[in-house]
C-alpha cells in the first residue's frame, strides 16, 4: 500500500510542485486549498504526512494543527512557512507540528523531511477499511483513494523507553518516560534542563534512538571542552589551508550528523560570537565551512542542554535571547535524585549490576537495609553521577560482597562527621537554618498526627523510609513526648 500525503495551500501551482515531487518518491497525494476541504480530507482518509502553509484564505496552519491532531492524533504535520518566518515555524512546533519547510520549497529538504516523517508514521500501527460511499462523494480527487481511517491504536507504550537505563517507577520518571515519547515523534530542537549528574545526555540519546531519525548518527559535544578559537571548525568544519595547521579539509560535526542529532550539551558556555553563527545555521539549515565560500545545506535535529539557568543566562546578558528562543521549543526537564528518592533503590542495584559485569564478577554486591535506609535519606547533590561514585568505592570497601551503611561513607544530619542538607531540609524549601532542630520537628509531627508516621512522613515532605531511618538514626520513640503510641 502506497503511503499518502495531504497538502494544504492555496496556491494551486506550489500545491502542483509538491504533490509531483511526492510523487516521484513513491507517494500519492491530496490537495486542499483551504482548512474546510483539509478538514474534510482528514475524516474521510487515513494520511502517512500533512504538509500545510502557514496563511489560508479561511484560517491559520499553524492554529489548525492541533484540529488535525484531534481528527488523526498521531499524523506527522509539516509548516510551509514564508523564508526566514522561524517564529511561526517555532509556534507550530509547540503547537505539535513534525518540522516546518520555507518557501521556496526546497525538494530535497523537501524529501528528507517527508521521508522522516513517513518512517515515524509507519511506527503508529493504524487498522483501515476502504472508503464508504459518502467518503467518497464528500471529496473531489482524480487520484485513486486512500483507505478510509477508521481506528488508531496508541503507540508502543512509553514503559518501553529507556526501560534499561532510565530506572525507577517514581512520578516523575512515568513523566519523564511520557514526555520522551511525545518529542521524539517530532523535528522540533529540545531543551534539556537539570542539575549535573542527572542524565541529560542520556535523554537525549532516548530522544533520538525513538524518533525517525535513530538510524542516522547520534553526534554529541561538549561546548565548554572546546577552546573558543577552534568552536567554529569543530561545529561547521574547514577546508585546507584556511588557518595554520589546517592541513585537509575537515567536516565538522554538523556533516557528521547528517540526517540525525546533534546534542550540545552545556551550551551556554558558547562564546557570544558562536552563539552568533550557530543561531544562523539553525534558522538556515546550512553552514558556511570556515575557509569557504560556499553554504552547505544540513538536515540535522538539535538538541541542547546545561546545568546553568539559561533564562538568567538571558537576562544577564550572556547568552542571546533569539537563540535561546530558537533552542527551547520544547523543554524537557531531568529531575534531581532527591526529588525521586523511591527510585535510588532500584537505581543503586543497576549500577551494582553494572559495576559486577564490568568487573566480569559472577553476582553484584548487595545492601544491607540499613544501607539501602541510609541512600534512601541522603540528598544526593551530586545525583546519579554521585551515587555511582558512591557505589564504586563502597564496592571496593566491602567484605564478602555485602554493603552495609559505614561502606557508603555518606554523612547527613547527625552523623559525628559532619552536616549536609538532608532531604527534610530541601523537602522544606532548601532551608539549612541552624534553627531548625530536626529531631525536634519530626517528634512534633509524629505527635500531631497521633504517631501515625505514614502520615508524618507525608506532612514532613518526606517518604516513609526516609522517616523510619530518622526514627531509628535519633533514637526515637513515643516516650519522648509521653503521648501516643508507636505504629
């Protein structure tokens, strides 16, 4: 069965140039030259790809593409926007759309960006019937009809996502996983935002590898590793001879991302005359190698990340505002380890298991509950990246293959060695006042909620391991008030 597009305009001949160029790749077309006809189209016909523009004489693509969504909730949409219009090419993709395409029409980009879409279409499994009579009569066509839509399937469930290396059942991460599977079904550049160690990368990499363009390379750079004076060869390439010790000529890593994703992590340490060049290329989609004269055009989907805020970044004057407005269509954000702290359980087994196959050991150490209490109190500033740290040595440290608390070093409020924010405190807002006595607030709760400590857990901001490790590390009990009884 041949794969069908809709294309919405009201210019009769860029409609024409279109659906012959989709044509000659295989594909059958509808046209529409206003939303009543397309919204029609949309209720009688299944579509692989909708390529609208963006001013109709009834309406506005970029508004319409939610009512697509609402009659075929997983149709691939593309914008055909007036040269260099990126902000409503940027609104459309917030509003849902696939990727958008400039007039005039490129028909390469054109066919790459219709042959991405058509593999993300291919991976939402459809059921179809033929066309009933009235379907038939409702549109005008000279080309044979697509299949009648008659019910859509919900995609591959985002459980599967990452289910190997994105551990935990937390809220946030059912979110995290959720929010994964909607960005990947799009073009759009995503912003990645989240304290070190929390796996930024690593949601980008589940971006990609769910997305159309997985088979194509996955390319990721570090922008505050690269000295300033080589960031543009790095990014963009540059021909021999074009500065000294430019020996051959050089890609970069826009062409060596061809067709895939470009992750720039820590992106706000770009120099502002980068930032420069780098919005150019993305509103383009071409790069001027250094050294030549000539632009090369890329199909090449943007993601970025930093641990900084960039909004304030913004605002004091350190990184351009365009650019930023241009980065961050759709923004993901990576939660801390403290604010998923059921989840560091089940996290620190993975990594024991890595760390045994690693080491090429027949069976992964295991922790005690008191370890497994004391990682489940513990704010983890440092995140994932610190708990594997924290892990690798205790592992080291241990006898017998069994971890117990004193193996994991870990210091926390009332440990002899020290004070860091416990999870009370930041559950609290992040306040470390010397005032605040927490043996002396979790007493107070427990006993106005009647030494009910699911309860006071809850009210303290706190899980119910977290609290029977602070019972158990202060020595507490119902004797202490001399009311209530213990539960």
């Amino acid at each position: 069965m041949k794969h069908t597009a809709l294309i919405i305009d009201d210019e009769a001949d860029i409609r024409a140039l279109i659906a012959l160029s989709l044509d000659r790749i295989g594909l059958d077309t509808h046209t529409a030259g206003n939303l009543e006809e397309a919204e029609n189209l949309l209720h009688a016909y299944r579509f692989d790809v909708c390529l609208t523009d963006m001013k109709l004489p009834d309406g506005n693509g970029v508004e319409f593409v939610p009512r697509i969504h609402e009659i075929q909730p997983h149709l691939p949409v593309a914008l055909i926007t007036a040269h260099g219009n990126m902000n409503a090419a940027v609104e459309a993709m917030k509003n849902g759309a696939f990727d958008f395409v400039s007039k005039p029409v490129d028909i390469n980009l054109l066919r790459n960006l219709v042959t991405q879409a058509l593999k993300l279409a291919d991976s939402q499994p459809v059921q179809v019937a033929e066309p009933s009579p009235e379907a038939a009569e409702a549109v005008a066509t000279d080309i044979p009809p697509a299949p009648r839509l008659s019910a859509v399937t919900e995609p591959v469930t985002d459980r599967q996502i990452g289910h190997d290396r994105l551990i935990g059942q937390s809220e946030p991460m059912q979110a995290l996983r959720k929010l994964i599977g909607k960005v990947a079904r799009t073009n759009a550049p995503v912003w990645i935002t989240g304290e070190s160690g929390t796996g930024k990368e690593l949601i980008a990499r589940l971006v990609h590898e769910n997305g159309p363009r997985a088979e194509s390379p996955f390319i990721a750079i570090n922008c505050g590793a690269i000295p300033s004076e080589l960031m543009e060869s790095e990014l963009f390439g540059h021909r021999k001879g074009s500065f000294t010790g430019a020996n051959t000529d050089h890609d970069g890593l826009f062409r060596r991302a061809e067709g895939g994703t470009l992750f720039l992590d820590e992106v706000a340490e770009l120099p502002l005359h980068m930032q420069v060049k780098l919005l150019r290329a993305i509103q383009e989609r071409s790069i001027r190698p250094v050294g030549s004269s000539e632009e090369i055009n890329v199909d090449v989907r943007i993601l970025s990340a930093s641990h900084k805020d960039l909004a304030l970044e913004v605002e004091q004057g350190r990184f351009r505002h365009d650019l930023y407005y241009r980065l961050n269509v759709i923004c993901i954000e990576s939660p801390s380890l403290r604010k998923r702290p059921d989840d560091v359980v089940d996290i620190a087994r993975h990594v024991l298991r890595s760390i045994a196959r690693s080491a090429a050991q027949n069976s992964p150490a295991r922790l005690t509950h008191n370890a497994e209490d004391l990682l489940s109190a513990y704010a983890f500033p440092g995140n994932v990246r610190e708990l594997e740290n924290i892990l690798e040595r205790a592992v080291a440290l241990s006898d017998d293959g069994l971890i117990d608390a004193p193996d994991l070093g870990i210091e926390i409020a009332g440990h002899p060695h020290g004070r860091r924010e416990s999870a009370l405190n930041l559950a609290q807002g992040g306040s470390t006042s010397g005032e605040l006595d927490e043996r002396q607030a979790i007493l107070q709760m427990l006993e106005s909620t009647r030494w009910n400590r699911k309860a006071a857990a809850r009210e303290l901001g706190m899980t119910y391991r977290q609290l029977r490790y602070r019972i158990k590390q202060y020595g507490i009990d119902s004797d202490d008030t001399g009311t209530g009884t213990a539960s």
